[in-house]
C-alpha cells in the first residue's frame, strides 16, 4: 500500500474519544494529498514525517517531573471525566488540520495523551522531557491569574513527534523554557498557545539542526492585554536541518509581541525562519517586533528567514527584520590584535552573538551545547 494510505488506514481504527478519528483520518487525506501542502512544507517535504507513522508506537515517550505539586492536576486522555474530555477536545479540534496535518497524526497516535490543569502557583517548574522515540499530546489548562515555570526538553535521539496545547486564562502568566539539541534526531513538533485578557507568555527556545527537525510555534493572543514574549537561539552543524515557523496572531486590542531570534549556520547545513505577524481586525493598539538574526559561518551553510507582518487595522505598532551575514572582519582584527587566536575570536564573538538570546534555567547547559560546537 502507498503512501499515504497506509498510514491513515491504521489509524483510521485508532480508539480516541477525545478527537474524532474519522473526521480526522478524511482530514488527513484531502490535506495530504493536496498542492497545499507543499508551499507549508516548502523546506521540509512532509512525506517522511508521515511515514514515520507507519509502524505504531511502543511503549511512553515522556518524563514528567513536578505532578505531585499543589496546584497542579494530571489525567490521562484514556481516563478523562467527561468535563475534561469537553475541554480537551474543544483544544484540539481547534487546530486547524490543513495547516498542522502532523497534530492530527500526533494525537491520533499517542500513547502519551495528558490533561495538565494548573492553578495558584507552583512552587517547582512543571518538566516535560522526550526522552525516546514515540509521540505525545499535552495539553495545559493554567486557570486565571495561575503563574507556571514549564521546562520541556527533547533528549530523544529517533523520530518523535510531539504537541503541547496551552490555555493560559485571564491574568495568568507562564514562563516557558525549550531546548532541542540533539544533532541525530528527526523531529516534528507543534506549540499552541492560546492567551486570554491581561495573561503573559514567556517563551525561551533553544534548538539545534537534527537529521530533520520541523518546530511549529502558533500564539493567539485572544484578549485585550495579552501578550507574548519569545527569545531563541540555534545552530545549525554539517548535515543538519532545521525550519522554524512562528506565527502569532493579535485577535484583541492592546496586545503586545516581541519575537528574538539569533541563528548560526555552520558546515554543509539549512537553517530556516519564518516568523508571521498577523494584526487581525479590530486589534487596535496592537504592538508587535519581530527580528531574526543570522550568521553563515561555511560556504556550504544555507539560511532562509522570511519576516511577515499582516496587518488588518489601523492605530498599530509594528516592525520586523531579518539578517544573514559573517563575522565582522574589523572585530575579528581586533581581538586578534590583541593576542587572541583567530579560532578563539571567532567562538568569542559567536558566544556573544548567542548569549544575547539565552536566559532562564537552562542557560548553563545551552550555552555550553551551542558555542561548544563552534570551538
């Protein structure tokens, strides 16, 4: 059997009250095998991730720390009340299934499905690490004026595919810290967040290139107040992928985003960004940024960054860059005139390059990982 039929006939039979299988599977194979997909999946063709699909999951591939705490309340999909499984469908059947064809293949596979639901403040970062090949769906319910630290890591060497769903209520505010970076890895991966009125979202991505490595990150910023902050760094070493698309949506009046992206791309290597601003009507006041720099640090690294800004109203704030370039020749002459070797200029000034976007908890080992490969 062909691709992709294979696939969806498998999972056409899965057992998910919480997303309607067959919607879904029909879904699946309109989007997949139509021309649309491959403008979305322009860089990364899709069809590989889907075949990775081929063969069912075995066994859990997350780790969670930080459940037991206060405040915090875990159920598993399988295991839902019936409450929960309105609220946990309502998120993910909002997923828009032609632009996110790999939630739907995600949600459909795990074995790893969990409803979060977080309320006061936790003392200790809620952890979510992808530790094995596999697939996983989680979503988090943060309750008005909650205050969350998530710390999500993939460690997982194989093929993984992985969704987190966020719902931060009025007022709440979540601190949010990622890391990827293993260089072997192949890797799709969807973060959704959906804010409401005065709530605030931190994010703090670090990835590196994998074998194939896709990032899709969609923030709604639903209520008047919301908004959103993202900072990230990325290398991109000999033989490794990476596509990053951001997207955030201003749907209310008097939100805020600010997008800070820094990349290297080093050896025969892609890199790629696509950071979409989009003002929807009636957004007023809406104040946006988006910049994405980049350094090419080998001939044979290739960059690709696209900043978009859609703007649908008037009385808004927004503003966008995207760079690609190389060491600056007069730095390197300086440092060098000063005894440092030209290999120790170069990593200083990359290491510098890099730190501007890299702070929170896992700064230590980010740093280490990223300008430990350009020594």
């Amino acid at each position: 059997m062909s691709y992709p039929e294979s696939v969806l006939e498998r999972l056409a039979k899965a057992d998910t009250p919480w997303l309607n299988a067959g919607d879904s599977v029909t879904r699946l194979g309109v989007t997949l095998a139509g021309t649309g997909i491959r403008e979305i999946w322009k860089y990364t063709p899709i069809k590989s991730f889907v075949e990775a699909f081929a063969d069912p999951q075995n066994g859990s591939s997350l780790v969670t720390a930080g459940l037991e705490q206060p405040g915090i309340q875990a159920s598993d999909f399988a295991e839902l009340s019936d409450t929960d499984l309105l609220l946990v469908r309502e998120c993910l059947e909002s997923l828009d299934g032609t632009c996110y064809p790999m939630a739907d293949l995600t949600v459909l596979d795990t074995a790893d499905g969990r409803l979060l639901k977080v309320a006061g403040e936790p003392a200790e970062p809620l952890v979510l690490e992808t530790v094995q090949a596999g697939r996983h769906a989680t979503v988090i319910d943060v309750a008005a004026g909650a205050r969350l630290t998530l710390v999500e890591d993939s460690s997982a060497a194989d093929f993984n595919s992985q969704l987190v769903f966020l719902r931060l209520g009025p007022g709440a505010h979540v601190q949010h810290t990622r890391t990827a970076l293993m260089s072997s890895a192949m890797q799709w991966s969807l973060l959704m967040a959906e804010l409401d009125g005065d709530s605030a979202y931190t994010l703090q991505q670090y990835q590196t290139g994998g074998r194939k490595r896709r990032t899709d990150c969609h923030i709604k910023l639903n209520g008047r107040g919301a908004s959103a902050e993202l900072t990230g760094a990325y290398l991109t070493e000999d033989g490794c992928h990476l596509d990053q698309q951001v997207i955030i949506e201003h749907r209310a009046p008097e939100t805020t985003s600010r997008q800070k992206f820094h990349g290297i791309g080093t050896g025969k290597s892609r890199a790629v960004f696509n950071g979409r601003i989009h003002i929807h009507h009636g957004a007023s006041a809406s104040d946006a940024l988006l910049t994405n720099r980049n350094l090419s640090l080998n001939p044979g690294a290739e960059i690709d960054t696209k900043p978009e800004l859609e703007i649908y109203t008037d009385d808004v704030r927004c503003a966008h860059g995207a760079t690609v370039g190389q060491l600056s020749e007069e730095s390197l002459f300086y440092l060098r005139s000063r005894g440092i070797t030209e290999t120790a200029a170069r990593a200083l000034l990359c290491r510098g390059f890099l730190r501007e976007c890299i702070a929170g908890p896992s700064t230590d080992t980010v740093t280490a990982r990223l300008t430990g490969a350009l020594q």
